[in-house]
C-alpha cells in the first residue's frame, strides 16, 4: 500500500488544481443536465491528468467516466464529481444558476485527488474512476424532468463493478453520514370542465387541497400550475408536483397514499431517491484519512435532513457519503454561500477533499 506521506505529498504537489477547476466551475455556472462546459473541461483536465475519459457515457450527455489503471491487482473505487449549479429564483422571476451548494470545490476536489494519484500510478493498485454526475439539485428543470444525475448513472450499471463508492461534500463537521432521507417526486393532474358557467371546477378544489397538503419535511408542493383556454374549449387543467420524504420507503409511501386519497385524478409516481446505506469498512478507511491529516472525525453525526441520490449508488455498492467541515458551516444556497464556496475557505476544503478521497482511495483500491 502507498504510504499516506507519499499520498499528501502527490496531493500537494497538484494543489493548484483545486483553485484552477474551482475557479472555472464557478465562472460557467449551468443548471442540471446543461452542464456542458463544466462538462468538457472536466474531462479535458482529467486527460491531461493521465485518465482514460470518456465523454457523454450512458446516454446522459453531460455525464462523463475518467478511468485510472493501477499497475497492480486490486479494487475498484469510484469518486463522485459534482459540477451542477443551484437554480436560484430572483425578484424579477429569472432563474440565475449560483454556485452555492460547494460543488466548485468538489469538483476541484476531486480533479486534484485523481492528478494525485495518476502520479503514484507505478505503485498504485486496482482502479481509481472519476465518474461526472450531473443534476445533483433537485429542483433544476432538467434534474425534475430527467431525474438525478448519481442515479441515472446507477440505471446505466456504471456502480456495478465498483467495489467502493465515495463521495464527499462540503459540511458542518468532518464525518460520513449514516442517514439521510428517502424521496420521490410525484405528478398529478386534474382535468375540469370545458365551461366558464359550470359549477365547482375539480381543478380549483384540487389546487386548493394541494396547497393544504403541504408538511414541512414530508410533504412539499414544488409546482402547481393551472392551465386551460377554456373559451376555446378546451377544459380547464391543474398539474401539481409533491415531494414526499419520509426516514424509509415504507413511511415515505404512507405519506403518499395519505395524499393521493385527498387528491383524485391521474398520478404519476416518479423515480426513488435511497437513503444512505453506509458501510463499515469505508467508513474507517475515511476516518483514517481524516486522522492522517489531523482533522477531527465525528463518528456520530446528526442524520441528514434532505435526501441525495448517492444514497441509491449505496444500495448498489458499498458507500461512503464524506462530509468535510468548517467551522460555522456553510450558508448552502443562498448569495452568501456563493462568495464562502469562492472564496479560500472553500479553496482549502477542496484541497481537504482532496486530501481524504486520494488517501482513502489508495488504501480501498488495494486487495482485500
């Protein structure tokens, strides 16, 4: 196995990656499956890195899988990348694609991390695979109508042969996450009647029902539009869009149902997001890595409050969803999140991430 001081040093010799990819993601800020010039210069610097890339794989078009052969039999690790910008509502109804949420310094991350370990290609074992996840926000147009990008790659079998799965994020405290919620989102739509001097329209009713359903935590109407020329004759229309969370599947469909029997009409159940499965092994292997680099590991954190579909990558492999801490913590989508992630607190969580994905992959990748 590579020495951890030869791992820290491959990684602070490829330092400067972090602020250069940082700097570029946040300068090209694209909303959920539009990440085409995050995308491309990805790819191009994980090329010059050494990898073998191939664009566009799984017919997601901003996805995209970096390959790292050791010289020596061993496992197979995967490191979730993340360029996707936050959709962001402003006061004039434009929606503005913001860098809030860290994915500049992941990207950085993990660029620098894959440089690093290419340059210990002669000692190192099994295989490294950077794999390009678009859409991580749900809320994007493209994320809501073509689902996550983590668990498009899960569908399109890129988890199958990886034997440990990390990803890791931007945090509160320096941990992996044990938790998170379990989400879907479904669709309903209601149709009325085709006059303007009918009596009650079952689309109104159904707006106003969709709108009392709300529960913070569990139940969110994200959309609800009402639509319909009537005067060309053509019936009045309502399409709501929820999102159920729930700690399991089981809960989650309890709160569905419960909906679904307030509101009649046509529902369309979409895609599931998992929660997180993590696994022990890596778990370790992480908190070694931390420790390696004098960072403090909290090894029982809080469970997440939202949900992420890395958690099915975890159900398809064994997983590990790192969080890496400041003091403070970070002001996630908002205006002020964006200077904190662009600014050399978040430079310097880059090169962290860096740090504890290129350790923990050089000891996972080696044979069991």
């Amino acid at each position: 196995m590579i020495a951890q001081r030869e791992v820290l040093a491959a990684v602070d010799a490829r330092a400067p990656l972090v602020g250069e990819v940082m700097r570029f993601v946040h300068a090209h800020p694209e909303l959920g499956h539009e990440e085409h010039e995050c995308s491309r210069y990805l790819c191009e610097a994980l090329a010059r890195a050494g990898l073998e890339v191939e664009p566009g794989v799984g017919d997601i078009a901003t996805a995209f899988r970096a390959v790292l052969r050791g010289v020596r039999p061993g496992r197979s690790v995967g490191l979730v990348c993340l360029y996707d910008a936050v959709p962001t509502l402003r006061d004039d109804g434009r929606v503005e694609p913001v860098h809030s949420c860290g994915h500049g310094p992941i990207a950085g991350g993990v660029v620098a991390a894959a440089a690093a370990l290419a340059d210990l290609r002669d000692e190192l074992g099994g295989v490294v695979t950077v794999m390009g996840c678009p859409a991580d926000e749900i809320h994007a147009p493209g994320t809501v109508e073509r689902g996550g990008g983590k668990a498009l790659t899960v569908e399109a079998g890129f988890w199958d042969d990886v034997d440990a799965a990390l990803y890791a994020h931007p945090e509160f405290v320096d941990t992996v996450s044990l938790q998170s919620l379990w989400m879907r989102r479904d669709r309903l739509t209601v149709f009325g009647s085709r006059s303007l001097s009918g009596g009650d329209q079952a689309p109104l009713s159904a707006a106003r029902a969709a709108i009392d359903a709300e529960r913070p935590g569990e139940v969110m109407l994200e959309r609800l539009v009402l639509d319909g020329d009537v005067e060309e004759g053509t019936a009045l229309g309502v399409q709501c869009t929820f999102l159920f969370w729930g700690s399991s599947e089981q809960v989650l469909e309890e709160r569905a149902a419960e909906v679904r029997a307030r509101l009649p009409g046509k529902w369309q159940e979409g895609p599931l997001y998992q929660g997180v499965a993590p696994d022990p092994q890596l778990t370790a292997a992480v908190a070694d890595a931390f420790h390696a680099i004098d960072r403090r590991f909290v090894d029982d954190p809080q469970p997440l409050p939202f949900a992420t579909d890395f958690g099915n990558i975890s159900r398809r492999t064994r997983a590990a969803l790192i969080g890496v801490g400041r003091e403070g913590g970070w002001a996630f989508h908002t205006d002020q999140g964006a200077k904190e992630f662009a600014s050399d607190d978040g430079e310097q969580a880059g090169l962290t991430i860096a740090r504890v994905l290129a350790l923990a992959a050089a000891r996972l990748s080696e044979s069991a």
